[in-house]
C-alpha cells in the first residue's frame, strides 16, 4: 500500500503541475502550437502508458460494473461538452483520498475516495465536467508545451525511477521509491507556488455548462467544493488524511465556491420559465425549470397504459440510477482486505438497500455467502429487474455451491441482455472456478462475443486465457495471457511469451501469423523501454 500512495502522490502532481503551468495565462483555442508538439496520436499513447503503469502497480480498481457505471456517466458529460467528438477514457483508483485528475489524451482518473465523499451522482458528474473542460480547453496539452523541457521528462523519469526501485526488492525498494517520488515532488511543488485561478474558474465555468446540457443539478459543483473545505478545516475525516489530494490540485476558496454558485443560478434562471398564477386573492409569480420533455405526473397520461405512472426519478434524464449501489461497491472493493469491508460495514450499518447490497458483498469476500444470500434474497425480490443484486445474488449461489440455481440466473441473465460485459465475466470466472474442460468450453463461449470489441480489456483477455487453459486450448490461452501481460504494462513479457508460442511445432498456419504480427506490433515499444533503461524486474530475476 505505502507504494501504491507513493504512485499516487507521484502522478496526482505531475499531471496537477502540467495544468498549473498553463495558469498564467488564458490562451485562445485557436493558434496554440501544443498540437504540433504532441500529436493527439501521441496524446494517447502518453495517456495508454500512464494507465499502464498504474494498472501495473495494482492502482487501478477494475471492476466491470464500476467501470460501466463510471463510462456511461462520462460519456453523457463528453457528449454534452464542448468538444463532442474529443476521445475520453474514464478509469476508477482503489485510493481512498479525495481526488481527480485529466491527463493527456481524455484519460480521466478518479479515486474511490471522491465517489465515497459525494452524496449523490450530481456531485460525482461535477468533478468529472471540470475534469473534462481540462481537456476540451486544451488546459493539460498548454501545460506539456509550456513545460516540455522540464515537467513531462520528470513524470516519465519518476515512473521509471519507480520501477527501477521495485526492481531492487526488500526493504530498500520503498525507500528508493520514496527519494525518487520525493525528488520529483519537490520539482513539482515548486511550480504549484504560482498556480493561479485562471484556468481551474474556466474549468468550473464551462463545467457547469456541461452539467447543465446533461441535465444534472449544476449547484452540485459548488455543494462538492463546500465540501472539501469542510473536510480540509476539519482535519477529522481519518479516510482522507489531513488535506485531500483534490485540493492540492484544485484550490478551493470561499470565492470560487461563490462563483460556482452564482454561475449555476445564472443557467438556472436562463432554463426556466416564468409562471402567473392569479387567484382572487393575489397573484403569484414564480420561475419553473425547463425540462427536456414534460409528461403528467399521473396515471392519466394518455401515451402510457393503465395504471402506469412515471417516477420522478425516471423524469430525471441525467442520472444513471445507479449510483447509490456503485458507492457501495466501491467501498467493498477499495478496503483494505474483505474483513475491513465487513467491519466499515459494522460501523456503519445498513440503513438504505445499497449499503445491505455492500455489506453482502463484503461478506460475499469474507468467504461467507451463507451470510450474504438472506439479504440479496431479498433485494432481488424488491427490485427484481436490478442487474447488480442479481448478479450479486448469482455469484453468491454459485460460492454457497447451488450451482443450478447460479447457472440458471446467469443464463437467464445472458438472454435479457446478451454479450454484457459484467454479466459474461462474473459467469465466466464462475465456471472457470470449478476447474474443468466443460466449463471451460461454456465460459469460451460466453466471452468469445465480447473479444471484438475487447481487444484492450485486459480482464476480458486474463478471464478468457484461463477458459481456455481449462478447456485445452494452450494455444489460444497462450495469446490471451500475453495479451493481458501487454496490457498490465508488461510488454516485455507479453513477447517473451509469444516469442515462447511461436516455437511450438503444432501450430496451423492461422495462429502462427497472429502470434507473429503481435510480435511485430509489441517489440517496437520493448525496444524503446530498453532503449530508456526500463527492464522488466520479474525477468531480470529470472
């Protein structure tokens, strides 16, 4: 943990100084020559390796329905931003501080600590508008041209350093972590001194203009903010440590909160109507939000069946739904160990559905499904059509070993909504649980839908090499593997791996030019990492 915090550290304020060294002055979209330096072509491939590394060193929280929950949330806020057709990436951390960040090419980080900080979705969704207008205004790319002799070689130096450290192994690894992280902190730091507001304001402006087209509550951004001071003055939160990273990057006033404030009552007013009601005794005028369609709030609505009414959180077209439940799953999956989700769970209670279905899952990790089944029992009965508790409820079946009953529930969710990613992996890695060339067969089956448009999900790549390991497909299992290496930020690997498949004397001609045009594609990027001095540690052990 110590270095995953280091990591933290070291990549929270490198990309926080590349936007702090565009504070000092508000550039024009047009003209800047950031694109001649960085190519977005380019902007990506820094955006892939900083993702890398971090799922490298175990950073990332990937889980197929927090990444769900979290893609469809950024999605709508990248479509309603200024800059629609501008490629994003949004990616959860296990870290449990209070932070974001944009870095190049619409990579979009967000600790778990900032979801289990916002009490609703809104909040959520504000974080994540700001973080995106980093990237439409062009905020990070002005920061690399500002700072290409300096900035980006320190980020890259420290990820390598870093490596090289854990390279060495024992006790010395962390302090060599530590002087290389310190080393290039203190550069970074340095240049946070004259960070202005110039861009963080745009940032806010333009994000609760983005907010607002997605029809979320645009006071949500300054109730977040209000927050974070409370939290940074109280110094009681023991989660988030005496000043969350989020501030360090984004400096929070009692003037930008005013503004925040204002900013949203000015689209208030804007989207809304003025309504005359007149009676005898007066007349009342008040304003009346817009809303992207009007239906009754009745049984009477025409356009619908009998009997049918419309909640209001269906009339709201911003929220996921799901919100609630993805902050319950987070809080699971970023503790410590399962036992310290079960405890938080203890402390905390469980007073709504969400924290019931967190505390089943904690106990679903803690070994214990018996515990769990009872009350996913009856979630599911209470919200039948809710995909997570059925799943949940699903792999809780399969561990207590009613296994029928698991694969029934899979398979029935397998047909209301085919090729799913969660639902295809949580029934995959329950197969390829029981160890044998049937289920082995079923979970190829179940995944092979989901390859075309998975090529750079490593956890499709790792589940679907080990279908096909037990089912007897080496060579299929092979690829796959080498794959997921490729992507976990071990390139080196991945070819060693391939190199090894390619000498077999069984392949058919198919899987002897796959293996060789991966090859081809994965050695340019080993030889570059050789080129920096950047080896694999686990292979110069051996």
């Amino acid at each position: 943990m110590r270095r995953i915090a280091l990591l933290t550290a070291a990549v929270t304020l490198a990309i926080g100084s590349l936007c702090a060294q565009a504070q000092e002055s508000k550039l024009p979209d047009i003209g800047s020559s950031a694109g001649e330096l960085l190519t977005p072509a380019k902007q990506r491939q820094y955006g892939a390796m900083m993702l890398a590394q971090l799922r490298h060193y175990d950073y990332l929280l990937e889980d197929p329905l927090i990444d769900s929950w979290l893609e469809t949330l950024g999605t709508r806020l990248a479509a309603n931003s200024d800059k629609p057709r501008q490629p994003f990436n949004f990616f959860m951390l296990r870290e449990r501080q209070i932070n974001a960040f944009a870095t190049l090419g619409g990579y979009i980080g967000v600790n778990s600590g900032l979801v289990l900080t916002a009490e609703r979705e809104d909040e959520v969704a504000a974080v994540l508008s700001h973080e995106i207008a980093h990237v439409t205004q062009q905020h990070v790319l002005r920061g690399v041209e500002r700072a290409q002799r300096d900035q980006l070689p320190i980020l890259l130096a420290m990820l390598g350093a870093i490596v090289a450290a854990q390279a060495a192994g024992g006790n010395s690894s962390d302090d060599a972590t530590m002087a290389a992280v310190s080393s290039g902190m203190g550069l970074m730091q340095q240049r946070q001194i004259n960070y202005t507001r110039s861009n963080e304001s745009e940032a806010d402006r333009i994000g609760i203009q983005t907010l607002s087209r997605s029809h979320y509550d645009t006071t949500a951004m300054a109730d977040f903010f209000a927050r974070m001071q409370l939290v940074s003055r109280s110094n009681k939160a023991n989660w988030y440590g005496e000043t969350p990273d989020y501030l360090m990057t984004h400096p929070v006033t009692t003037t930008r909160i005013s503004e925040a404030k204002e900013r949203a009552e000015q689209i208030a007013a804007k989207n809304s109507v003025t309504a005359i009601t007149t009676t005898p005794d007066a007349t009342r005028v008040e304003r009346i939000p817009k809303t992207p369609f009007s239906l009754p709030d009745s049984s009477d609505n025409p356009l619908l069946p009998n009997g049918i009414r419309i909640s209001d959180q269906a009339l709201t077209a911003g929220g996921t739904g799901v919100f609630d439940f993805a902050r319950e799953r987070i809080r699971v999956l970023s503790a410590g160990s399962p036992r310290d989700a079960v405890r938080e769970y203890e402390r905390l209670g469980t007073r709504s559905d969400a924290q019931a279905y967190g505390q089943a899952l904690a106990q679903m990790r803690s070994n214990q499904p018996g515990a769990a089944l009872p009350a996913l029992e009856t979630l599911v009965r209470k919200h039948p059509g809710q995909m997570w508790l059925n799943l949940a409820l699903a792999e809780a079946e399969a561990q207590a070993g009613k296994t029928a009953a698991a694969d029934a529930r899979f398979e029935a969710m397998l047909r209301q909504t085919p090729n799913n990613r969660a639902v295809a992996l949580g029934y995959a890695k329950v197969l390829t649980d029981r160890n044998t060339p049937a289920a082995g067969q079923r979970a190829q089956a179940v995944l092979r839908p989901l390859l075309g448009g998975g090529g750079e999900d490593p956890l499709l790549q790792q589940t679907f090499a080990r279908a096909c390991e037990i089912a007897g497909d080496a060579i299929r299992a092979g690829e796959a593997y080498a794959e997921a290496a490729y992507l976990r930020g071990r390139p080196e690997q991945a070819l060693v791996q391939l190199n090894n498949l390619k000498r077999k004397p069984d392949l058919d001609y198919y899987a002897r030019a796959r293996i060789e045009a991966r090859i081809a594609a994965i050695t340019p990027a080993v030889l570059e990492l050789r080129r920096q001095g950047v080896r694999d540690e686990d292979l110069r052990r051996q």
